[in-house]
C-alpha cells in the first residue's frame, strides 16, 4: 500500500500478492457481512470473509494475467 499512497505505514495495513495462489490481508468482515451475503454463499469454518478497499485489487489488476 506504501507504493499507492494509501498506508499509514502502520501494522495491519490491506495487502494482496501473489504465491501458489493469490492471499490477501484484509479486514475480517465474517460476523458482521454473514446476514447480508447471498443465500447460495458459503463460508467454511476455517474460511473467512476479509474486506479490502476497492483500489487494491484495481490498481493489481494491470499486474494479473487474463485467464
């Protein structure tokens, strides 16, 4: 987030990269979202649910390979 502009260069700052897989550091928003999440969406229970701010993954974007 440093590179963006947008971190107080604090502990628990949102971040997303890439490993095997993609992982992303966010906000855990499972308890708080659970009522309002589609009907078909399903959180495990060693799943949770993590908010980012929206220009996180937009500003990845350009970095993501098309499928």
């Amino acid at each position: 987030m440093r590179e963006l502009g947008s971190t107080a260069n604090t502990d628990g700052c949102p971040d997303i990269w890439e490993m095997e897989n993609i992982a992303v550091v966010g906000r855990d928003v499972t308890a708080s979202y659970a009522d309002r999440l589609p009907s078909d969406v399903t959180i495990r229970a060693d799943e949770r649910l993590v908010m980012i701010p929206r220009h996180l993954p937009t500003s990845a974007k350009a970095d993501i390979p098309d499928a």
